[in-house]
C-alpha cells in the first residue's frame, strides 16, 4: 500500500506541477529592464547594425536577479533584448547556471534561446542540448531537437524534453532512454523527478535487466530503490518465465514480483501456466504462488491439461525439474482423464502426478478411487495409474450394472488414451457382467482371490486371469437382489466429475452418505 500511494501521490503531483507551468506561462507580467553591468569595449554600426549596441570583452547583462556573461553582444536596448555569442553563461540565484555558444533573450517575455552545447546545471542535475528554450518565467527549461538529463543516479535522453529547476521535475517525449548502470529504460513517453528519482511511465515502455525484461505502458518506477508498480496488463519475463497481470508490483533488489488480477505465470520451458487473480514470482528461489480461481495448465500438446485449486505453487530445482504442488479443491480436467483430489503434487522430472485425500480418477467409463493415486506420464500421454491402498476400479455398463476391481493395490495400463490392462494386488475382488454374442447381458460372474488381472480391448474384457486358488461364482441376473450386485464400499462418483475446462471451477461435495472409506493420513506437506 506505501509503494502505491507514493505512485498515486507522485502522478497527483506532476498533474498540479503541469497545470502550474502552464499557467505561469500565461501570466502577463510589467516588463523589467535588461541592464549592461558591464563591458571591455562597446561601438555602434550604423550601417550595418543601428539598433544594437556592440559590446566586446567580458561582457555582463543582469535583468532582475539574474546575470548572463559572453565573449561578445548585440545589446538592442530599445527593444529590451540581446544576442550574446561565444562562453555564454547565464547564473539565477546560485544553483542555476546554463551555458551555451549562442543566447537570444528577450526581457519583455523573459524566454532566453540557447543555441549549441549547451548545458543547463542545477545543483545535482545537468541538462545538455543543442537547442535549448529557457522560460525565466515558469522558470522551465525545454529541447526540441534531442537531449539528455544527468543526475547522480541516471541519465535520460529523448528527441524532446524539459525540465523545471523549481519542481525538480521533467518531462520527456519520443524515443526516451533511462540509463541506469543496472538496468535500461526504453520509454515513449516518461516524467522523471530529479528529487525523489521516481520515473512515471505514461506510454509503451520497456526495461531490460541482467535478470529479465518488463514490458509495460502504464505506472512508475523508483530508480533509486528499484521498486516499481506497473499498471494495465504489464508483463515481467524472467529466464524462462514471464509475469503477467492486471497490476504487478516488482521489486529488484529481492527479485520478487507481485501480481494483481488475472494474472497469469508461465514456464516456457515446460509449458506450464498458473492463472489465478493474485499471485507472486520470486527469481532468487524460482518459487510461483497463485491463489484466488487459481488454474494450472499443462499444455505441451493441444490437449491441454486444465486444473483448479484454491492455492498453486510452483517450484523450479533446475533446468529439467518442475514441482507443482496443488491444495484444496483439486479438480482437473483433460478430454482422456479427469480427476479431483484434496491436494495435489506433479513432478516434471519422473512426470509423475500425485492424487492425495479421497481422489477419484475418470478414464472414459472408468472410475479408480483409492487412498492414494499416481499417475505416470510418458511424456504427455498416460503411461499407468498406480492407486495404492482401498482400490477401487468401476466400469459403468449402463445405469444400473457396473464392472467392478477391488483390491489392496492396482495398476491400470493405458494404450493411447484408454485403459488396456488393469492388475489388482492383494485381496482383489471383481464382478464382471460378460456380454453375449448377441449384445445380451444374462449372468453375473464375482470372483475372489489374492491377485486378478484383466485385458480390455475397445472398452470390452477380453480377457481375465486370477490366481492363486481362485474362488468364483456366476448367478443370473433375474436371481440377484440389488445389494450383491455391488461390492462393499461401492460408490458411483460421477456427479463429481469434471465435464469440461470450465467445470473445474464447479464445487462439487460428496453426499453424505457417501463419505469416502476410511484413508490413511498420508499427504504431501506444504
């Protein structure tokens, strides 16, 4: 909040100081008259020259409080004005002094013309042009033809510029440069304070650093603390991330970026995106924050992983290695698999995704439920699904039959993008309605046994070992009361399910009559 008022302070500042240069340019005044302090010769020419007096040798005028020394003058006495050339210098009070080759000044308006090598010097702060208009009046100093300003800190330069002594600001237009021994901006349009070196950016604007780029049109930055708020979807690239939002709060020195409204982080090398309506990027950590309709997005392929939690971080180890921890609210959805989970860890290096607290897992007309689910990734495409403890595998076959494994552990194997092999491990049970020639469903087949498992081709079984010591049974369907057609612990999940990218945002909550079966307190720590 400091950092904004300053900004907000600073813009009302300039906006009062532009309203009070111009009127103060238009604020007629008596005309004072210039005086000759001083000269080693003076003549006239009536033949070339008739109104000025010619004035040689450590000339000196004074007009009010201020001094202005040459070589040599035209000194139009009538007319109130002057031309001076050669080691010009004009002195006001004793902190400005402009120095030129060439002065016309006018007494009557107060306005001096500067013409080559010219330097205006305030105190800290030195202007230098090739063609400078001073106003005594406003007491503003302005180039038309290009220039630059110099102070202990920076140096700016631009094809148009001006500068107040009194206010200790200036203004710079079309191809504006802030030099800066740590970083260069790159500015259209820029008003810069001499005082609290506060540069405010209102146009197109770039800022190139050691570590990173921004890229911004609206808002400011302290050059001397090297903190800066930036407005209207700035964008803040970093290695290989890039910031952006709404509103993006940076500073330097801790390499830390904030970000307000929706914004968005990426990682170009592994195509990850973290969305959300707050969020932060620490560059000395590689650590990424997002909360607030927080989404990630994995998006190698143009079948994009979509993923919303209340809270993402984002950790980069090195070059290869990503982790994207999620909390809360897991849901996520891509068109071969869907999922939701309490939290949430994906590891880029094994490409490993881990589903902690009540995750369910949807593959086509598959649901997998367990106390833990990982899910291996072979570059994009789905390698296997490892559900540890409580297993728990559903086919749906139509509204009120369902294809069932359970077990202590199961594997599901994928080819392309459906299951093709699911092994149970440990206490597996199963119940199978096989499905005749015809299309009939007549019986169904339940069976017991340490370990099970079934080979599944265009979403049908086609095969199904069990062993050791088998024990199985098949019973007609007109026989079967509604209770054996399920195992225990059976739960059809499917309103829970995300439907699509957007319905990730949904929140779902179980009935309470179906609460998930007792789990393990295992889950990844913050």
């Amino acid at each position: 909040m400091k950092h904004t008022f300053l900004g907000v302070a600073f813009l009302s500042v300039l906006s009062v100081c532009a309203v009070a240069q111009t009127d103060s340019v238009a604020v007629q005044t008596t005309a004072t008259k210039v005086y000759l302090e001083g000269a080693d010769s003076l003549v006239f020419n009536q033949l070339t020259n008739p109104d000025a007096q010619i004035l040689k040798g450590n000339v000196i005028f004074r007009h009010d409080s201020t001094y202005m020394y040459c070589d040599t003058a035209f000194f139009y006495e009538l007319t109130n004005s002057l031309e001076a050339f050669g080691q010009v210098r004009m002195e006001q009070g004793d902190t400005l002094f402009v120095y030129g080759d060439y002065l016309y000044y006018d007494g009557n308006t107060q306005l001096a013309n500067l013409r080559r090598n010219v330097r205006m010097e305030n105190n800290q702060v030195t202007l230098y042009t090739d063609s400078l208009d001073y106003n005594r009046l406003a007491n503003i100093g302005y180039y038309f033809e290009g220039g630059s300003l110099v102070d202990e800190s920076n140096r700016l330069t631009s094809f148009y510029g001006q500068y107040s002594p009194d206010t200790k600001l200036a203004i710079f237009n079309d191809s504006v440069r802030l030099y800066n021994p740590e970083y260069t901006l790159y500015s259209d349009t820029l008003h810069y304070s001499t005082d609290t070196k506060i540069a405010l950016i209102l146009g197109p604007s770039t800022i190139v650093t050691d570590s990173g780029t921004i890229h911004t049109t609206r808002g400011w930055y302290d050059t001397a603390n090297n903190t800066s708020l930036l407005l209207d979807r700035s964008r803040l690239v970093s290695k290989e991330r890039i910031l952006v939002g709404d509103s993006i709060h940076y500073d330097r020195e801790t390499g830390f970026g904030e970000a307000f409204g929706n914004i968005f982080i990426q990682d170009t090398a592994k195509h990850i995106i973290l969305k959300g309506e707050y969020g932060y990027y620490d560059e000395k950590t590689d650590f990424a924050f997002v909360t607030d309709s927080a989404c990630f997005l994995e998006c190698s392929t143009a079948d994009t992983l979509y993923l919303h939690a209340d809270t993402l971080h984002m950790l980069t180890v090195d070059s290869t290695y990503r982790e994207v921890k999620a909390f809360h609210s897991v849901r996520f959805f891509r068109s071969d698999i869907q999922g939701v989970c309490d939290s949430m860890l994906f590891n880029t290096r094994d490409s490993v995704l881990y589903m902690y607290t009540d995750p369910i897992l949807w593959n086509d007309d598959y649901q997998m439920t367990g106390d833990t689910i990982c899910l291996f990734m072979n570059d994009t495409a789905i390698d296997y699904a490892h559900i540890q403890r409580l297993a728990f595998a559903i086919q749906q076959i139509d509204s009120a039959h369902y294809n069932q494994l359970k077990g202590n552990a199961l594997k599901a194997f994928f080819a392309g993008k459906a299951a093709r092999q699911i092994d149970v491990e440990g206490n597996a049970e199963s119940i199978f309605y096989p499905i005749e020639a015809d299309g009939a469903m007549l019986n169904m087949n339940e069976t017991k046994s340490s370990y099970l498992s079934i080979w599944i081709a265009d979403n049908k079984l086609e095969k199904l070992k069990i062993w050791p010591a088998p024990q199985g049974t098949i019973r007609p369907l007109s026989d079967l009361t509604p209770d054996q057609q399920k195992l225990k612990d059976f739960q059809w999940l499917d309103y829970i399910r995300p439907k699509s990218k957007d319905d990730i945002y949904t929140v779902v909550k179980r009935n309470i009559e179906e609460a998930a079966p007792k789990r393990s307190s295992n889950r990844f720590k913050r």
